[in-house]
C-alpha cells in the first residue's frame, strides 16, 4: 500500500464519549482509563493487548491510541447491535507525518502481527485485503488471515490531538440525532454501507 491510497483513517467510539474526546483526544487505554467513559472493547481481546510491547520503543501496545485504516472491519461488526449508540470518528491522514506513529499489519492483538515505522509498515500492508468488503472464506485459516488483516492499525502514542479529527459517521437516524444533539460542530452524515 502506498501513502495516497490512505485518504483517513478511523476511530470507532460511543456516541458519548465525543465531548470527551473532542476535549482530550482520542486517549491511549492507559490514559483513557483515568477518564470515565464507555467502552466497546472486548474484554478478551483488551487481555491480549495487555502487557503487549512494541519492538523498538520503550512502550506497550495500551500506551498507543489505536486507529483503523478501513472501519468496515470485523470490530465494528462485532458492536454492530450498538449501531444507534455508536459512531466513527474520521482522522486525517496528516497523523501518519508525525514521529514515532506504528503500523501494525494486521489486529495488533495476533500473535504474528508486524509493527513498523510508517514508511516501511505501508508497504508490508495488504491493500487488498484490507480494502475488501468482506473477509469470509471457506478455509479457516484464509478466513483468519484475511479477518485480521482487514484490523491493521495505526498507532499513535499517548493521545490522536482533537485537532486531527475531521468528521463522524453514523449508521442511520437514530444515531445521527444522538449526535446532532452534542452540538460539537463535527461534520456529520449517515453512511449505513459502512455499518453492519
């Protein structure tokens, strides 16, 4: 993959906890969980990122705000009973400039993910398995492969700075009218194709 074919990445959340990030960023898990919020994140798969260390740094995968390069991926499917509560926030790609940010090939909880610095983790990126729009396969181990590899991440340490978030999604209505109610002045529309 190369850098023009990333045109944002993006941040699954609850609608609720858009004022909070709008005022303090999109939080790493550690600094985040000094900060009341809701949370969709799988117990089970928060176990795995636990404890986890990125080579080449001093720093765990929990100390990384996590960012997606495609958000019709399996996590936002796994909330998809969440679709009127939730949202995906829109990040500019200008985040993939700044020093020290991480990619990970694939879910950075699998055991055989690869991380890297920007330059060289774009390339080792399956764009078309990351760009897909379904990741389904007879063969189990395809199916794996594939599924994990529609997860790649950006990481940004610490904190992803308010200023680089651009504009939300929502799944339909009911969800646009939780956010509107917000007043957060974010551009806003109802994309249902990328929602399940």
């Amino acid at each position: 993959m190369e850098r023009a074919d990333v045109k944002e990445l993006y941040y699954i959340s609850p609608i609720a906890n858009v004022p909070s990030i709008l005022e303090h960023g999109i939080l790493s898990h550690n600094l985040s969980s000094e900060l009341s919020h809701e949370s969709i994140a799988m117990e089970k798969i928060q176990d795995r990122r636990r404890n986890k260390n990125i080579p080449g740094t001093d720093k765990q995968l929990h100390d990384y705000a996590n960012l997606y390069f495609d958000a019709h991926n399996p996590t936002l499917s796994k909330v998809r009973s969440r679709n009127e509560e939730i949202c995906i926030l829109l990040i500019s790609s200008r985040i993939l400039e700044l020093e020290n940010i991480i990619v990970a090939d694939r879910n950075a909880a699998c055991d055989v993910v690869r991380f890297c610095p920007v330059s060289v983790g774009l390339e080792i990126i399956n764009k078309e398995k990351l760009f897909a729009r379904y990741w389904t396969h007879s063969d189990l181990y395809e199916y794996w492969e594939h599924k994990t590899a529609k997860c790649a991440e950006v990481l940004v340490p610490d904190r992803v700075e308010p200023k680089y978030i651009v504009g939300a999604f929502v799944a339909n209505q009911k969800a646009l009218s939780a956010f509107e109610k917000l007043k957060c002045g974010l551009t806003l529309c109802i994309k249902s194709g990328i929602f399940f």
